[in-house]
C-alpha cells in the first residue's frame, strides 16, 4: 500500500467546509474527508513549525526530542518514520517542507558524511528527498533566511522569472507600477501575487508529488508537505479576490480578555503581530487572502485525487491529511500561533484508509482526544509494523479508522512551547530554561502551566469553548488545576528516553537471565538450580 502524508503549514482546523465553515468551500479535502474519518479534537504538540514537525517526524514529544523551536536542530541519531518504514522495506520520501536543521556538530562528531546516505537522511530528518523546499526565501540585512538551496527559485528561473529571488519577487508580491508590492507588507494581501497561477507555489508542489508517483512504485510513504496557506498571504489571480469581508467570520475575542490578563498572555497580544491583527481593516485585508490560498490547496488536492482516480492508484493509497499549527487570524487578539487556544494548538486530522477494514468508519467523524504524534504511530501501523512504543511516544488510531474500541484512548492531551527565542521572552525578563509553557487539556478543561514562577492558565472548555475567560489565577478553580496538574504530573514521569531497549525487550532479559557473575552468594547451595554459575567447587590442578 501507498501512503500519502500531507501536511499544509499553518492551515486552521475549521476553515474547511467538512468542518463546518460557511464561507470557506473545500470541496476536495471534503472529498477525502466523505471517505474516510475526520477527527475533531486533534492538538499539534507546539504552535511553532519546527517544534511541531519535528515531532510529527519522531513521533515524539517536544521535550524528548528536544528540538524546541525553529532552527533547532535535531540531534543526530533521533530516530525518524523514515528509520522505522525502511526497517519493513517501506520507502520514505520527501516533497516539500520539514522545517528541520541538521545537527551538523553531531554528524561532524561521528564523522557521517553529507553525502553519504546515512548523513543525508540524518541531514533530511529521516526521508529520502524527491524535492526539499522549505519555502521561505526571504532575504534581510544578515542574507537570507534560508541559506538551503531553493529548487523552488530555479523552477521560476527555468520559466522566465528574472531576478536573484524570483519567490519574494513573484511568488509573493504583487507589482505597484514599476515596483514590487511585497507580500510581506499585509496591505498588499488583497492584490493578486505576480505570478501565472500554474507557477506558483502550491501547484508546483503538487506537480512534483505527480511526478513522483508516476516514477516510483510502492509500498512507500511520501510526505507531500506544503507550504501554504503560511504568510505571505499573497495568492495569484484568480485566488486573490474569491473571498471578500463579507466572507470572513468576526473575530473571536471579548474586551475582557485584556482586562488583567496573565503576563505571557498579554505580552503576545502587545506584540506587533498581535497588535496588528487586533485591527479589523487588517483581518478584512488578510483573511480573504488567507481563505484564497486554502481553495488554491484545495484546488490542487482535487489534481491529487483526480491523478489517483485515473491512474488507477485511489483504491491502493491511504491519504492523511493534516497541518503543523493554526493561524489565530485575529482571534483572541493575536495572530500567528504561539499560544494554545484552539486557533492555533488544534490541526485538522483526515485519515483515508482504502482497504475494506475501514469501510465501516467512512464519512464519519471522532471526537476523541488525539494528538500529532500519533499520526506517526498510525503510518507505522498501517505499514505492517508493531509500534515500538519505548521510542515512538505517539499511539495508532488505526482502532478509530478500523471502528474497534481503542485500546489506550487518550485522557488528556499535552503540547509545549519553548518561547526562550521569541523576544516574548527577554521581554518578560525570562531566563531561557524558564520561557517554557506546557499546555494539558481533557474534554472538558485545559491549563497553560507557566514555567518561571507564573500562574497557570485555565479554560473550561465545556462552559466557555471560545476560551475567553482564563481561570487560572480564580481560587473557586483550585480544585480543577490541582486534578490538571495530577495529568501533566502523570505524564512528566514517562519513560521517554530509554530509546534502545523496549518493555519487551527487558522482559525476556529478565526471562532468559543467566548468573554469570556471582553477586550476593554466600555458598554454593544459595544459587537456584536453574541457573548457570561460572564457579568452581574444587581447585584446579597446577599445571
């Protein structure tokens, strides 16, 4: 079986249709969505790319891999769904985005070589690379962001696209006369991105996973990961001016919320994205770009589907389709992500399964309690394997997809930030280890426990599901962060870094031992007689 993991950046959990949106029409990711099951309450384990992705590609927790924000590089020999699917002979590619940096001292420590194929998949977190293209080419005083090749910018200079950067020039900006309308600017959201629409980002990507498929033949999984609807929210015609602000939702938000609120809270709201997005003309100028870039994903899942359907392929392809974070678009009086209400901590979660098992499962939805990590678990146990649950911290909703009672349902759920790089934190006076928050959230309530001596946060999500009045610091509540805290204790105390020996593993150590070594024996009749010692009753002779 094929396996097609695809992840948007940045897209919300309910801007589609299937999730009830009622402006937002995805009529494709519906369309996967009509085959097989939606899951409602699924949580990233960190509102910041790299953090998160590097989880979805370990299957681990922030704090075991230790890869806590962007630009951290994953430690060499942390094993990845690549590592696991080749141990079954599965292949394991890359289409798109990772987000991930290599651990190049560690790899120049063990002396792997770039471009050897170990080091190139410890340097590729794991996959075998068709096309490797983070998508963020943007250029400041100190160069550019990304220092990695972009196949993205040659594509454009193949077709004509001048310039040294033709994805700030083109891709995402629009022109003013004789000049170039930047993306980066939000006021410009609302023209149409210089661009023919078939170059643009998104179609291209979906034209390199095409390819590859028509290329290679299967068991594989390929990680089709794109890199909208992430800023610049710019789009090309006809995409730009699909939606308007008749379209857009108002704003989840309430004065109060600003009316004594939790120090972390409110200095990411006093931030210039926060401040920004708090405006209504810039959420009517975004937010309709926003949504054009979500139908041109759209748009391209229905070239996926279609290609599949043809090809012969549909019936033989698991699709998962997901994103790493959300957007809070103004909600909450914040943009990007960063913190842990649902715009940006909940991703939408779609498993299609073709095989017959799944057949009583499609078109249905699953509110239960699920987080990224176990999407990894998922495509490992789709894969053939047994989850090897001492390293893979992330657990199958194969049982959900299959329509079995799960054998581990999840009680709470956990994601953490590690926000000691974002100016947040200098500006709350925060030292590093203390610019860390770690989010626990059941059905019902979820806490923000705050590192550095701050007061948790409190949601009672089931009286107050738009999160708008935190109960963290409220003494009436004393008794619900108490039982929120017994979770996070609960969880704190996992196993998670004995990596190389399994439960089952020590086990049958334990079942198979033999005393070589004669610890705590005071006489020959204290060893038990099925066990082999290494002793002698009688000297030897001299020789």
């Amino acid at each position: 079986m094929k396996i097609l993991y695809i992840m948007f950046d940045q897209l919300r959990f309910d801007y589609l249709s299937c999730a009830g949106h009622p402006t937002m029409h995805t009529p494709n990711i519906d369309r996967i969505a009509a085959k097989g099951v939606r899951f409602t309450n699924a949580y990233t384990q960190s509102p910041v790319c790299g953090a998160a992705r590097m989880s979805a590609y370990t299957g681990r927790y922030v704090s075991s891999h230790g890869a806590q924000w962007n630009g951290y590089p994953l430690r060499v020999g942390e094993v990845t769904l690549g590592d696991h699917l080749r141990d079954a002979g599965v292949g394991c590619w890359l289409i798109g985005k990772t987000h991930m940096k290599a651990d190049a001292a560690g790899m120049a420590r063990l002396g792997l070589a770039p471009d050897s194929v170990i080091g190139a998949r410890q340097a590729e977190c794991g996959f075998d690379v068709w096309c490797r293209d983070d998508g963020l080419w943007a250029e400041g005083p100190d160069g550019r962001y990304d220092q990695k090749r972009s196949p993205y910018n040659e594509y454009l200079k193949s077709k004509g696209y001048g310039g040294n950067n033709p994805w700030a020039d083109f891709a995402n900006a629009a022109t003013d006369g004789d000049d170039v309308a930047s993306g980066w600017f939000m006021k410009n959201a609302n023209q149409p991105a210089n661009i023919d629409e078939p170059d643009s980002e998104t179609p291209w990507l979906t034209t390199e996973a095409i390819k590859f498929m028509e290329a290679t033949d299967g068991p594989y999984c390929v990680h089709i990961s794109y890199i909208k609807p992430h800023w610049p929210y710019i789009v090309p015609a006809p995409y730009h001016d699909m939606y308007g602000p008749g379209d857009i939702l108002p704003p989840v938000r309430d004065p109060s919320e600003l009316d004594d609120p939790h120090p972390v809270y409110a200095a990411f709201t006093q931030g210039r994205v926060g401040q920004t997005f708090s405006k209504d003309h810039v959420r009517d100028t975004v937010i309709p770009a926003y949504m054009g870039l979500i139908k041109q994903c759209d748009d391209q899942m229905g070239r996926l589907l279609d290609y599949l359907d043809q090809s012969g392929q549909a019936d033989d392809t698991m699709i998962i389709l997901t994103s790493d974070h959300g957007d809070y678009l103004g909600d909450h009086w914040m943009g990007e992500k960063d913190l842990f209400h649902a715009p940006s901590v909940k991703v939408p979660l779609i498993i299609y399964d073709p095989r017959t098992s799944a057949d009583a499962t499609r078109g249905t939805t699953c509110d239960a309690l699920v987080e990224a990590i176990d999407v990894t678990a998922t495509i490992i146990d789709a894969s053939g394997q047994t989850v090897p649950h001492h390293v893979v911290e992330g657990r199958s909703l194969m049982d959900y997809v299959e329509g079995r009672t799960p054998k581990a349902p999840r009680d709470y759920v956990i994601s953490e930030y590690d926000y000691s790089s974002h100016p947040v934190g200098a500006r709350l006076g925060l030292a590093p280890k203390d610019a860390r928050l770690f989010m626990v959230a059941t059905q019902d309530w979820k806490l923000v426990h705050c590192e550095g001596g701050l007061p948790p946060m409190l949601y009672d999500l089931r009286n107050d599901p738009d999160e708008l009045r935190d109960l963290g610091r409220d003494p009436a509540y004393a008794d619900v962060r108490a039982q929120m805290y017994e979770h996070l204790h609960a969880w704190g105390l996992r196993m998670s870094q004995r990596v190389t020996l399994s439960d089952d593993d020590i086990a049958a150590k334990q079942a198979g031992r033999k005393t070589g070594v004669m610890i705590g024996v005071f006489e020959e009749d204290d060893v038990p007689a099925d066990e082999t010692v290494c002793y002698r009753v009688k000297t030897p002779p001299r020789s």
